[in-house]
C-alpha cells in the first residue's frame, strides 16, 4: 500500500538518512551533512534539513562519548595491570577468591615473624590533630566500600610480614581492606585488628565478619620523607655537638679570677644555728610536742562541736517554717463532723459486704495527698454503679489508716464495712447506703483541693525529715560531749579548760547570730485557686 502524504513520504525520506547514517557509523566514518544532500537533492530534504543537521549531531556526540568510554577502559585495564604488578610484589595471591579484582594477596602465606621489624616510623604535622573527625571517618568508609580488598587473611596472630606489607600499602593508598576468610574455622576478627593496629600504628575504620579496614594515620610518613627527617636530625644532632666543642674550648682558655669574700660563710656552722635558736626559740621537745597534739585534737572536736550546733540550729529554724506552711495550708481545711445518724447495718450484711468487697477488683489507690475533694469524687463514681467502694492505702500505721477512714466516713456520708489488711495494703471497704441519693456537687468545699493536698504532704513529708535530722544531730552532739569530758579528764590541764570555755562562749554567741534563711514567697503557691477541675478529675479516676 503506497501512501501519498507529505508527511508519510517525508518520515520514510528521514528514516533513510538514519539507516545511512548507521552504516557511517559501522565502517568509523562519520558522513556530514553536505553528502546528505548530495544524496537526496530533493525539496522535502531542503525542508527537513535542520532535523537531519540534529540527528547529525547527535551520533557525534554519541562518538564522542563513546571513544570516552573506550580511553576510560583502556585507562582502568592500565590502573588494574598497575595494581596486579604491584599485589604480586606483595606475595602470593589466594587462589581460592571468588569475589572481583584484583585478586587479593594470601596474608597467610607472608611470614609470620619477621626478624628486626619495627612498627613504622611517625610523625604528626603541624597544626594536625591526630584523630579523624566523624565526616572524615564517614568518608574513609564509604571509600573503602567501594575498593576491593588488598589481602585476604585466616589466622588471628603472628602477623609481622603482613603489617610489612601493609606499610608498603599505605605508600600508594591511605586505607587497607582485609578480607576475613570463609570457612576457616575460629576466626576472630577482633584479635586480628588488635594485633595488626600494635603492629602498624594505624587506625582501624571498620571492622565485621567479612573486612577490616585501616587507615594509615595523619602521622604516618613515608620511607623517603623519613630518611630526610632523619638527615636533617642527624646533621642538627652533629652541628650541636660541634657547638658544644667549640664551647668547651673557649671556657678552657678564659681563666677566671675568683674575688676575695668580704664576709665569711656561715651556712650549717654552729653560729647559724645559734642565731635561728636565738630567734626563733628553742626546738620542741617531747612533752611539748605531746600538749600541742593534745590542743589539736581539742580544737578539732571544739570545732566539730561548734558545726554540730549551727546545723542543729538551722534545722530547728527549717521545722518552724515548715510548720508555719504547714499551718497556712490547713487555713483552708474545715473537716465535717460525723453524723448523729448514722444508717444501721445488722452483722449479717456486715460480712456479707465485706466478703463482697474484698473480692472486688476494681478499687481506688489512696495516694500521698490523702483525703481531699477528689477521694470523695471518685467514690460518688463508683456508688454510681455498685454499692461499695473499696479503698487501699499503702505504707501507713494502723492508727493513720484508721483515721483516713473515719475521715472519708464523715465527708462521703457512707458507712464503714470493714477495715483489713491485705497483700496490696490496708483495705478500707465502704457502703452507700439504703437511702443514697448523689449529690449535686460531688467535691465537698470544705476539703482541699488537689494542688493543696499535695503541698500539705510535701510540708508533712519534709518536717518529718527535719525531725529525723535533729535527732541524729543531738546524738552526735552528745557523743562528742562526751569525748570532749573525756579528754578534758585525761590532760587535766587548766589552759585547756579555757579552750573549751572560750569555744562554748563562741557557740553561743553564733546561736544568737543565725538568721533565719529564705523567705515564705512559695506559700502563696498553695492559696490559688485556679485549678482545672476537668483535668483533676480525669487523672483522679480509676
């Protein structure tokens, strides 16, 4: 079927000049676009001569590329020749690598003593940290991820011919990968990078179950820098020497002429020692040396004694403010008063709600703020839907549990079934009531609210351990009095009763002189009002 469009006839003339084009490319001649149109002088090629103009460019960009290619070939097949030539100059390759190349050397073939080796010499640059940073680190990795491995090793220690041939390594590369071998049985990759960096000095970059990869260090120089090094420190070491002679002999010809003392020496002759007696008094003797170990140990317990007493003190002046706080908070508490009234409650369904109860699974957890508006709260919810609400307490007395429960008693209006104790705590086990109506209002404003029930267990808390402190402090009070008796008995010395005299007049001149600490600005704290009721009440409820 012949078509007789323009476009059609024009498509085919294009796909004739590419096929032309290809067989330009095969034989390496690339046509230009002049014998294109020596070849198709007709007018649609004159029309569509800029797509053929493109389409020209095109497979000589292509060309271009593609002899790249082919030098950046040539290029490697040279690099990896050059790394062959030099693996091979290393030692022997492991025959049995199944990975890509180069192959590398069999660690296990070098020797494993090498007779006067020495790690290699180094030598930190100025102004060079010896450490790597975390990018740099990250970049050695990322290299050494990419390189195929230098050696290929089997056995955890004697590795001195493979430490050698890791320096000569590091004189074309920074970095050296060791290929841990397969199915070598007790294999420690661990003990073989110990052993290698103790050997070479480098620094390990990596390390897992397949390869160890090490840097040569920022310090590391290489043979022909380190023979200059070590010229130039020999010629400096030979110059100083030379200096020195020459030093040597201009002493040797200047004679010095020493000049007469005016006055004579007296360092460490009898005189000396006279004029310091004679200043500074006699040396102490045995009986001497003993009172002044006796007025010591005198002051320092005196000393001790006097610490004792502020800190007794302070402690003192702690409780009164925390019982001040303690006070301020109680202002808004006005407990209720049981009622004359109260439901009755015959013994049989006295046990029968009391073995219900305790085998209740739900239960409220009374925390350290103790009674406040939400206990009650949540106990209004749990009447909503049973009967009795079980209550534990943990870490209280008997008698403290007792009155937690007399109090809640009189501010829920329920009855007191039973009061036990248990694995969990104390139980405390409560009945509604026959004629139990919910009020209207279920915080009662008579208690307090939940940041002032914590800020009265914090003063609870915090004056019962003032009280603790007091009373270990009084009993090392009495315990150093009693030394202190016991040492003015034994020396019996008048001068040292007036040092305990003069300390306790001083004890009781600081007494008076303590101030109270601090001021009472966290109080007003506790008076606010301002409290998210909502909140409460959903981290309150069990």
């Amino acid at each position: 079927m012949n078509y007789n469009l323009r476009c059609v006839q024009s498509y085919a003339k294009i796909a004739e000049v590419d096929s032309s084009e290809n067989a330009g490319d095969a034989i390496g001649v690339v046509p230009s676009s002049e014998e294109h149109n020596l070849q198709k002088p007709t007018v649609e090629h004159d029309l569509q001569k800029p797509i053929v103009e493109r389409n020209s460019q095109k497979s000589s960009a292509d060309d271009v590329k593609r002899l790249k290619s082919i030098m950046n070939f040539s290029q490697e097949a040279t690099e990896t020749f050059d790394i062959d030539s030099f693996l091979d100059q290393l030692g022997p390759r492991y025959k049995d690598w199944s990975g890509r190349s180069p192959i590398p050397v069999d660690a296990d073939l070098l020797p494993g003593l090498v007779p006067g080796y020495k790690p290699p010499f180094r030598q930190l640059p100025y102004r060079t940290k010896i450490s790597l940073k975390d990018k740099e680190m990250t970049a050695l990795r990322r290299l050494a991820r990419q390189t195929a491995p230098h050696f290929a090793l089997g056995r955890n220690r004697e590795h001195q011919g493979l430490a050698a041939a890791i320096v000569k390594v590091w004189e074309k590369s920074s970095t050296v990968k060791i290929a841990i071998k397969r199915g070598v049985p007790n294999t420690c990759n661990d003990r073989m990078a110990e052993e290698i960096k103790k050997l070479t000095g480098g620094v390990l970059v990596s390390r897992n179950k397949e390869y160890i990869i090490f840097y040569r260090g920022n310090d590391f120089v290489t043979p022909k820098v380190r023979k200059v090094l070590v010229e130039q420190q020999q010629h400096a070491i030979t110059q100083q020497e030379q200096e020195e002679l020459a030093r040597l002999k201009a002493s040797a010809s200047i004679t010095a002429i020493p000049k007469a003392l005016k006055n004579p020496l007296v360092a460490g002759t009898l005189a000396e020692t006279r004029e310091a007696t004679s200043r500074w008094g006699d040396s102490l003797n045995d009986e001497l040396r003993k009172k002044e170990n006796n007025r010591l140990i005198l002051a320092k317990h005196t000393s001790l004694l006097k610490n004792m007493k502020r800190k007794l003190i302070l402690a003192k002046t702690k409780v009164a403010k925390a019982e001040m706080a303690l006070a301020k908070v109680q202002e808004y508490l006005s407990p209720a008063e049981l009622p004359t009234d109260l439901e009755t409650v015959t013994d049989e369904e006295r046990f029968l709600f009391r073995r219900i109860g305790l085998k209740m699974k739900a239960f409220l957890m009374l925390g350290r703020r103790e009674v406040f508006d939400g206990t009650v709260q949540n106990m209004h919810f749990h009447w909503k839907h049973r009967e009795l609400v079980k209550i534990v307490v943990k870490g209280k007395t008997f008698e403290q549990v007792k009155h937690i429960a007399i109090s809640l008693e009189a501010e829920s209006g329920g009855v007191l079934i039973a009061l036990d104790k248990t694995t969990k705590g104390y139980s405390i086990i409560f009945y509604r009531g026959k004629n139990y109506k919910r009020p209207q209002v279920l915080k009662p404003r008579n208690l307090l609210t939940r940041r002032r029930a914590m800020a009265r267990s914090i003063e609870l808390q915090r004056r019962e351990a003032l009280n603790h402190h007091i009373s270990v402090l009084r009993h090392k009070i009495w315990k150093l009095k009693s030394q202190l008796v016991v040492q003015m008995r034994a020396a019996g010395r008048k001068q040292d009763a007036e040092l305990l005299q003069t300390v306790e007049d001083d004890l009781s001149s600081d007494d008076d002189n303590i101030q109270d600490e601090g001021d009472e600005a966290y109080l007003q704290t506790y008076g606010s009002d301002d409290e998210d009721d909502a909140d409460d009440d959903s981290n309150e409820y069990l």
